[in-house]
C-alpha cells in the first residue's frame, strides 16, 4: 500500500495578524480542528460519533503497517496514565512514549484490548516520564480496517487532566479527496488561510501527496492540511 509521511508546514512568514472574516470554513474549536480525519481531530475533547467519523484521526489507508499519533499538551506533567478515546475499530494500540526533554521513554507497551466501539482505552504509565508531548503507536494490521482516535487524555501523578492542543501523524485519510470538504470547494479561489501562527493569502490549489498547494507572493508553497488553524475565500 502506499505509505504518506506527513510532515511540517512549509511556508512563507506572512507577519499578518487575523483579519475580521465573518464565517470561516475551518477554525479552532474544542473537539479537533481542520479537514476530517486529519490528526488535528485529535484535539481537545471527544466529539466522534461511534463508528467511522471525520471528527477522528484515521490513518491514510485500513491495514497500513506501523503507524503513528503524537500529541503536544500545555503543561508538561509527570504522566500518570494516557487514556485514548477510539471511536472505531479499538485495540490497535501497541506502544505510549513520553516524548521528555531528554529523549523518548517508553510508558506502556503490549496488548490493548479489543473491546467493541467506542472504546476508552486507559494505559496506566508503566514507567516514570516527565513530559508534554506523547507518540501513540499502532500496529494498524493488528484489527481490520481504519483504526480511529477521537482523543488523548494526559493524566498526570499531580491530578491533573489535560486534551491535546496540537497533533501530528505519521499519515492520515485527510489526504485523500473524502476528508477534505471545504479545501475542494475553495481550490482555484483567493483564500486567507492561518497556518502556524502566519497568515497567508493567494490561490489555492489542487492537493499534491498530501500537501495542500497555495500560490502566494509569487511562490508556490505546501501545506499540510492537519496544521491549518482557519481556511476563508476572500
């Protein structure tokens, strides 16, 4: 099967601070954000319906080998345990690492259950770790078809319960024409689009191995769809 890394967000500073849009397609919400199945969906809460649901992260395709979800949260904490919200086809989960400041550590590892869906998966850490940022790994062949994550919960030792603010993937169905709704619509307009903290405006184009294309001040640029914060035609 074909195999997608998804990777950073290339693109151009633009030093634009937000202009005033009165309905923007995508935007920052609790629940997960950006283009469905993207790994943005991972973010805050749970808010997946049981079943396939474009509110969850999904891999680019069923059955893909070695996959992965890493999470950022806001404050860095000891991990008491990562409870994962998996809205379809649970069980794939084969490894949790504390990313920590100096180098990965790995909290649990084995076999997760397969229970049916929706299914809350809690892994208490099986080692000490200190951290703000977590890899889920899955072994996607593990349980037929797309295995999907709604949302990580970071429980700390100090009682504390965090949601992910930021996720990336190793790959994810956003790339593929189902899960992008408003970016097709939008394809061959000028748009304003907020990535990375930079506005940028031009033309939007087609997707190209994931990425999404914009003309901008001359340049052609790729971006990752899962890093869009907001999307809006001029």
């Amino acid at each position: 099967m074909k195999r997608l890394l998804l990777l950073l967000a290339l693109t151009t500073p633009a030093h634009a601070e937000r202009p005033a849009l009165g309905s923007p397609l995508q935007q920052a919400k609790v629940g997960g954000t950006g283009p469905g199945w993207a790994p943005s969906q991972a973010i805050g809460g749970p808010d997946a319906r049981p079943g396939d649901s474009q509110q969850a992260w999904a891999t680019l395709g069923a059955d893909e080998g070695v996959q992965w979800l890493e999470l950022d949260y806001a404050r860095e904490v000891p991990i008491e345990a990562v409870r994962i919200f998996e809205n379809h086809n649970p069980g794939a989960v084969v490894k949790i690492e504390a990313l920590a400041s100096d180098g990965p550590v790995v909290i649990w590892q084995g076999e997760a259950p397969k229970k049916p869906e929706p299914h809350v998966f809690e892994a208490a850490a099986q080692a000490k770790a200190t951290a703000r940022r977590i890899r889920i790994t899955l072994d996607t062949n593990k349980i037929p078809g797309w295995n999907e994550i709604d949302a990580v919960e970071l429980i700390g030792r100090d009682g504390s319960r965090q949601w992910a603010t930021s996720a990336q993937a190793s790959s994810t169905y956003a790339s593929v024409g189902g899960g992008n709704g408003p970016l097709v619509e939008l394809q061959g307009k000028n748009v304003l689009m907020r990535v990375g903290g930079e506005t940028l405006r031009g033309v939007l184009g087609a997707q190209s191995n994931g990425f999404v294309q914009i003309e901008a001040n001359g340049r052609l640029l790729y971006v990752n769809p899962a890093q869009i914060a907001w999307i809006a035609a001029e």
